[in-house]
C-alpha cells in the first residue's frame, strides 16, 4: 500500500510563476480548482483509492466547501501552508505564523485539525531543518517534503529516501515520508508524481516507481490539479518554465489512472499507521541525517525501532 498525494492549489500559486503573477492580484483571478479537483476525486473513486490532500491555507479560507467536499468523500486534509511561500524565505517566526493561520483555516473548513504537511515546492531543505522541531511542537505528526535529489529550488542530496522517524530531541520526533526516488547505480531518479509524472516517458516513470516502491515502500505519488487542466491560461514565460509548467497537462489524467489501476493507494496518515503496525519506523536523530546528507551518501546506518509518541498522536486526534 503506497500513499497518494494532492497538493490542492491553483495554477497561479507555484513557484515557477513567483515574480510573474503578483500576490496582489491572485483574488481577482479565476478560480480553476474546483473542477480538475471533482475528477481527481471522481478518478480516485473508481479506482478504490483514497488520498491526502494538501491544502493551502488561502485556498480553505475561500473555498472551504470544497475542502469540505474532498473529506466527505474520505480522504484526509493536510497542510500545504497557507499562501505557497518557501520555509527558507519565511525564517521560524513567519514560518510558525504561516503554520498556524493554514492550520485555522483547514480546522474551520472541515472541523478536524490536520496532522501532515508538505512544504510549498519542498522547501525544507538544508538551511530550513529548523522547520521540523517547530512542525513538531505545533502538533504536526508528519512532513512530506525533504526531496533527495539535487534542485536548484529544493532537495537534500543524500537524505535517507525512505519513511524515517527523525529524532529532535528531547523526546519528540516527527515522521518524514519523503518523496519517492529510485536508487539507480547509486543516484536517485526523482519519480514521485508531479511534473516528473508529465516529463518523463511513462515507460520509465513507472518502472522506476514501481522500483521505489519495492526498494522502499511505502512509495508516495504526488499530483496537482493544475496538471489536469489542459486549458489553464497560458503565461509568457522562459521556455524552460514553460515546458515544466505546460508540457503533457493533456495527458496527466490517463497516466494517473494508469498507475492507479496497477498498484494499491491510501492516504498518507494510514499508510503510517500501517507502517508502524507492521513492527516499527526507523528511527534516527536528526543530526545523524544531517551528517550523512552533507556528505551526500546514500549509505543508510542500521536503524532502531521508531518512538510510539507520534503515531500515539494520530490516535489521540481521532
């Protein structure tokens, strides 16, 4: 069982438009998440499949029933943080302010307090690990947004990438579920969903997730509804941004349900549980990861059983 994952933002909010759509003037665009949002939910349904969704905070302030609408067909709502801003740009202040006006703002949509988050665009990286304690102490049980790759926005190059349990000290811990990689003669082939899932040739996408997925399961798969919605404006931008924001919108539906048909998904949140049912997360403190990610080594020391304290989290949310 592998985890399925929605990061629930509109086309205007990603990185790659920062600096070409102004902040300002996102309330005065349409809205265009409703519906690529209704088939990814129709789509999950007809697969058996229930996800995660990662909700901006700006989004469940404006669109609280659709938030309403995505956990009544049973998946779980997330944190996505509120208004698609990197951690490393925010600092611990602005982050932990950001952390709590999204959390309001889902809790206020749904009535139930979410208990994951992924970073904007993986933004937790080397000079933002600050990030985990303070997700910690705000109640979160999991991240999902340390990507082991090398990129110019994000990444941790040589971060463990499977399911870990970091230790933060002083007894606390958080669980981090990275995005899925495959190990390929000692590199990491980035095969998580997203534009990777529109890039890459499909033969190779899913031959290198289903490797992941048995390397390391579980196995996350990441998709935006953005990337469903072929007829979204389209911007003047480089070229290069051009071809990772546009390029296979059309075709993103067909191969999520592809992979769909082939392999068996759930939400994040139970894919732990699951996890730690099965006899234990590894567990490993933080500076340790830091030590081997600095060294860029995929070489992962011998693990100890994960603390009970965050999945007993989870149970105590419920």
């Amino acid at each position: 069982m592998h985890a399925l994952t929605v990061d629930l933002e509109e086309y205007f909010h990603v990185s790659n438009f920062e600096g070409r759509i102004a902040r300002g003037r996102w309330d005065a665009l349409p809205s265009r998440v409703q519906e690529p949002t209704a088939r990814l939910l129709d789509l999950f349904d007809a697969h058996g499949a229930t996800a995660t969704f990662f909700a901006l905070g700006w989004i469940a302030e404006r669109q609280p029933r659709l938030l309403r609408e995505i956990a009544a067909r049973g998946h779980e709502i997330a944190c996505h943080g509120h208004a698609h801003e990197l951690v490393y740009e925010l600092g611990p202040e602005r982050f932990r302010a950001d952390l709590r006006r999204a959390r309001a703002a889902i809790e206020d949509a749904v009535g139930a307090t979410p208990l994951g988050y992924r970073a904007p665009s993986y933004s937790i990286t080397q000079r933002s690990l600050w990030a985990l304690p303070i997700l910690a102490e705000e109640g979160f049980l999991y991240d999902s947004s340390i990507f082991p790759v090398r990129h110019p926005r994000y990444g941790i190059p040589g971060f463990p990438p499977g399911l870990v349990a970091i230790q933060l000290g002083g007894g606390t811990a958080i669980l981090e579920l990275p995005p899925t990689t495959a190990s390929i003669g000692g590199m990491q082939l980035p095969v998580a969903g997203g534009a990777y899932l529109r890039l890459l040739p499909m033969s190779v996408f899913r031959w290198g997730f289903r490797r992941a997925a048995r390397q390391r399961p579980p196995a996350v798969l990441i998709v935006h509804p953005w990337e469903l919605d072929a007829d979204q404006p389209r911007l003047r931008v480089p070229w290069s941004v051009g071809v990772r924001h546009y390029r296979n919108l059309d075709r993103t539906e067909e191969r999520l349900a592809e992979l769909l048909r082939g392999m068996e998904f759930d939400s994040m949140l139970r894919v732990l549980e699951r996890a730690a049912a099965a006899g234990g997360i590894p567990a490993r403190p933080l500076g340790d990861l830091v030590a081997e990610s600095e060294s860029d080594s995929d070489a992962v020391a011998a693990a100890a059983p994960a603390p009970v304290a965050p999945m007993a989290r989870a149970e105590e949310a419920r």
